[in-house]
C-alpha cells in the first residue's frame, strides 16, 4: 500500500515535499492539477488506497481570494471534504494544510485555542475547510492533523509574492514597497517540509497545530536582511500606503507543534534567505 498520496505536488511545498518522503524511501503518489481537480468526484474515486493523504491542492493567494472567492471555497473547501470522504472510505488519515485564520490578534504569540477571525477570502475558506476536518473526526473517525502554516518562503516561491518580489529588485537601482511597517512572522519551506513529515506520524485524533518561526520580521526588516546577504546598499522607497484591513504584527506561538510532533524549525531568517539568493545566482 502506498504511504502517501500528496495532492498540490506540483506547488511550492507539494514539490519539495515529495521529493523528501521518497528521499526517505517512502511509496508516494504525487498528484498535480494535471491529474484532475480536486472538486471533481471524479479526481477521487481513481485514487488507489493510501496510508495518509497530505492534502495540499488548492487555491492560495489573498489577492485573487478577493476578486474570486466562489472559487475559494469550490477548491479549498469542497475539495477539502472529497478528501476527508476519501480518507474515511480507505481509513487513511489527513494532513491538511490550513494557514493564518486569527485575522487581528488580541495578543502574541497567536495560540491554536485563539478565536479564529479570517479577515480575507482565503483565509474565510481555509477556517471553514477546518470545520469539515474537526466533523470528520469527530463524528466519522478520521485522524486529522491541520497544520496552520504562518508565512511560508523559500527556493521555487512564485514570483508575486513579497520576498520573491524584493529579490527581485536587488538587481535594479532601488527597492520599492508599498508599506515598511506590517511584521509576519516567516517560516522557511524546508522547515515546513519537515512538519508535514512528521505530521504523518502524528498521535490519533484530531490536532490543530501552529508552523511558524515564532519570530515576526517587518518589511524593513526583511529587506535588511537580504541587503546585508547579498551585499547590496540600495535605496528604499516606501509609498507609505498601508492594505485594507492589514494587521500591524503577527507572531506564532509553536509550543503545541513541539510537543504533538516533535517539531521547532531549524532555519533562522537568514540562513532561509541566504538558500533562496543561491538559488538565484545558480540561475
């Protein structure tokens, strides 16, 4: 029997995370949006039986959430509940990627026993997906582990988002951004790779777990870094224009993660940096 079926392998944490179970010798069907979509029935009912399904396919970028959030909810909430079906008919277990849902924190670090406010389409329908997760293991017995990853980067990262986009910039004359202020906190890919690994060996039941760095890191700040990584001194120009409903700091409390898996990330800001300019410079 298959260890794992992996859906979304074709995106930024399905490639890499492939690539690391089968490193480890496990049997892994990889599946893209080649193979089929996850909304379709159909996409499920070929699926051979698995161990786990690490359910990564969906839709993932705030902007496009709010010009289109019917299909938000079509790809990260129905898909999300084909696959629970499919891990109830096969008695696999569900690691389902989750992502920022709090909206405004009351205080830092954010905790999994915070009330979730999703301030945007995305994050609206990952909570909901959540919803289906803690029904189906409630009432139909699936081992579900959600793991609500903060503000992921690392080598492969699609171009729009903000550390690609600042990469980017360091071969021109300046740095331009549209707000130095908000603070995420950044959690770097490889280290996600690895909480999904051993998310698949996670106690039975049902587990809501926070993946992030535990630090947070302003605009400013992360255009420092990279400067500093990558020698540079350009000047930066800030149109001072904060978003709708942005969030001035987030932070995420990891304690659970540490003691559910076993897991702390490894790779501090720049180190994760550092990997993403030597991809860059080895073209």
């Amino acid at each position: 029997m298959l260890d794992a079926v992996v859906t979304g392998a074709g995106g930024f944490i399905g490639q890499a995370l492939s690539q690391r179970l089968r490193a480890r010798g496990r049997a892994v069907l990889a599946m893209t949006h080649a193979d089929g979509d996850v909304v379709d029935a159909a996409f499920w009912a070929k699926l051979p039986p698995a161990r786990a399904l690490v359910h990564l396919a969906g839709r993932t970028y705030v902007p496009d959430s709010w010009k289109y959030p019917s299909q938000f909810i079509d790809a990260n909430v129905i898909g999300v509940q084909h696959g629970l079906d499919w891990c109830r008919r096969h008695g696999a277990r569900m690691v389902f990627a989750s992502a920022y849902v709090y909206g405004i924190p009351a205080h830092l670090p954010v905790r999994e026993t915070d009330d979730a406010h999703p301030n945007n389409p995305y994050a609206f329908s990952k909570w909901v997906a959540e919803q289906c997760c803690e029904f189906a293991a409630c009432h139909f017995d699936v081992d579900v582990t959600v793991l609500r990853i903060f503000n992921v980067f690392g080598r492969g990262q699609k171009s729009e988002f903000l550390i690609p986009t600042l990469i980017k910039q360091l071969s021109g004359k300046e740095i331009r951004v549209m707000d130095l202020t908000p603070r995420r906190d950044y959690v770097y890919l490889l280290d996600v790779v690895d909480a999904f690994v051993r998310a698949l060996s996670a106690p039975k039941g049902m587990h809501i777990l926070n993946i992030g760095s535990g630090r947070s890191y302003s605009v400013a700040d992360i255009i420092a870094t990279l400067q500093e990584v990558a020698g540079t001194s350009l000047p930066v120009v800030s149109a001072e224009e904060p978003r709708p409903q942005e969030i001035s700091d987030v932070r995420a409390d990891v304690d659970l993660a540490a003691r559910v898996l076993g897991w702390a990330p490894r790779f501090d800001f720049a180190a994760g940096v550092h990997d993403m300019l030597k991809e860059v410079e080895n073209g």
